[in-house]
C-alpha cells in the first residue's frame, strides 16, 4: 500500500469510500478496515487466536504506518491470546504510537516469553514517540499471570510512561511485592495514578514494604489506591501507608472486603482525623470482614472491640478531616 490511497476515518459514521479506489486493493482494504475496526475491542478479538491473527497483523501495520488516517488502536487486550510467545511480540511489535492500554495473557508472561517481554517493555519506556514507539501508559495482567518468575521481568522493565498499573488477580508473595518496592524505588512508579492490587493477597507484611519503598520516594502520584480483599490486622500497616507527604493527591482508596482487626481500624481512624487524607473523595468499605489483633499492636490498648473500632473510624470522617469526600460505600457493614 501506498500513501496516495489513504482514506480519512470519521467517527462513527465512516465517509463512503470513491468507487476508484475501490478498484485497489489499497482501497479495499481501507474500506474493510474502516468497517470492521469499529471498536477495540474487535481488533483484541482477532489478535487473540489464529484465525484472525493475519488480519490483526495487517490491521496493525497499516495503522502505525498512517494507510488509515484518523483510525488509531488507543487500546489492545490480548489476555486471553493462544498464540505462541513468538507470534504474540510480533503482533506487539507492530503496535502503533497511538496505542497507551494494554493488557497481557499468559501467552506474553509465561517462562519462554520472558525475555521477548523484557525487550518488548524496555522498548515502550514513554519517550513521546521519538522513537517511532508506542509509550504504554495503562499496564494489566490477566489474573493468575503475574508469578515469581515473570515479576522480576515485568518490574525491572516497566515503563516509566505508566499512568495506571493493574496487578488484579494475581497472587503477590513476599517476592514479588519486594521487586514491586524496588520498581517504586527505581522510579518506575513516579508516573502511576492508578495502582490496582485488588485481589492480590496483599496483607501487612507486603504492605508494609511497599509503604517503606513508598516513604523513600514520596511525594507520589498515586490518585486510587485499590486493595479489595487484603488482609490488614495490625495498626502500623495501615498508619504507615496512609501518610499525607507520600500520597498525598490520594482520592480513591478501596478496601472493600479487607480482613481488618480492631488495631487497623483504629489507626485507620486515626490517619483520617489526624487529615492525611484530605484529598480523599472515593471511600469504599463494603464488607469489611472482621477479624483478630495478631499479636501484640500498639493499637490494642486503645481499641479492643470491633464495634468500638467502627464507630470511632466513623466520626473522624467528619467534613474537617476529609473535606472532599462524595462517595461513602458502607454496604455489609454493620455494628451490633
């Protein structure tokens, strides 16, 4: 294909194409691109198995070298992809500079891909295009993908261009949060907004090597902060992450079905009323589940019940503390 047969895309209602260039195959292909890369999501479809892959190819290639003008690929999801790790970073390499999402499968972070995505990554380092790369800004995995194998690799190589990191679903162990705090301490978290570790068993051990890896290098950009399903039961966890000079444009905050104890709700209480969270619009709580003090906490001696502990995280959320909060998610939260 060649310059001369590019076609203009126009929203929604794709313009109609001349007859003459419906006489090339230029022109026909413009006219299939334009109809069947309606959506992302279709381009995702096709490059996640082998009956589309060729077309997901040649769409691709014609996007990053302008056959299409005004058609772009913002958005690519290969994490359910069969490919093999070969044919997937083929396909990634013919990203175009539009593309700022992606989420990746097991096809780019089993054993055998792995140094095919450390080159793929340090590829994307977000360098505005200069050279003729994309710059990845929102990062995500499949679930059960992230292992200690692939989080060295992903870590070590994430670009400094991200804007959100998803890590949902998947398992973090002791040593793959300590290569995510040495990413943090690189700087390869600097441009994070968005840090996604729902599900991922993070508990007051992996947290609290974050919230240190998080200390040495605040102030942070770090505007939601996602942790549904952790497991929070002593204070300090919680006191140290929650620290107004490391986060503090922090705006969403979701612990919702989080194992929490009478000591964290209790330091939780009292990082809000003490106004570490003053940016704090987005609070999501729903289905706290209670559980024990492990051990001896700091915390104990000020609130042992769980009730108690609710009630005292209640009214430090007063228009003083947190003067910009609009969204209160409480659901499944009951005192007796």
């Amino acid at each position: 294909m060649d310059d001369k047969h590019s076609v203009k895309a126009t929203g929604e209602e794709a313009e109609k194409v001349a007859v003459s260039d419906l006489k090339s195959w230029d022109g026909i292909f413009c006219k299939f691109l334009k109809t069947k890369m309606s959506s992302v999501e279709a381009l995702s479809q096709m490059a996640s198995g082998r009956d589309g892959y060729a077309a997901a190819c040649l769409c691709l290639y014609a996007i990053k070298r302008g056959k299409v003008v005004g058609v772009s690929c913002p958005s690519l999801d290969i994490s359910k992809c069969t490919l093999s790790p070969r044919r997937t970073f083929f396909l990634l390499d013919l990203l175009p500079l539009s593309a700022e999402e992606l989420k990746l499968g097991p096809s780019a972070v089993k054993e055998q891909a792995l140094p095919l995505l450390r080159r793929f990554l340090e590829r994307v380092q977000g360098d505005g295009g200069e050279n003729g790369e994309p710059a990845i800004k929102h990062l995500g995995f499949a679930d059960t993908t992230v292992g200690p194998r692939a989080a060295p690799v992903i870590f070590s190589a994430l670009p400094s261009s991200l804007e959100s990191l998803s890590l949902q679903g998947n398992e973090l162990g002791r040593e793959e949060i300590e290569r995510l705090a040495e990413a943090a301490r690189a700087g390869r978290v600097s441009c994070v907004r968005t840090l996604n570790l729902n599900e991922t068993g993070v508990d007051d051990e992996g947290m609290q090597i974050l919230s240190s890896a998080f200390v040495e290098v605040k102030p942070l950009k770090i505007e939601r902060l996602l942790l549904q399903g952790g497991a929070f039961v002593k204070g300090p966890t919680l006191f140290s992450l929650l620290r107004g000079d490391t986060l503090p444009i922090l705006k969403e905050l979701q612990l919702d079905e989080c194992q929490m104890s009478p000591g964290s709700l209790t330091a939780l209480a009292q990082r809000v009323k003490g106004g570490e969270l003053r940016s704090l619009e987005n609070l999501g709580f729903e289905g706290i589940l209670e559980t024990d003090d492990d051990g001896e906490d700091e915390y104990q001696e000020v609130v042992l019940d769980f009730d108690a502990a609710l009630v005292a995280f209640a009214r430090a959320l007063d228009r003083a503390s947190v003067p910009l909060l609009k969204h209160l998610n409480l659901r499944g939260v009951w005192v007796s």
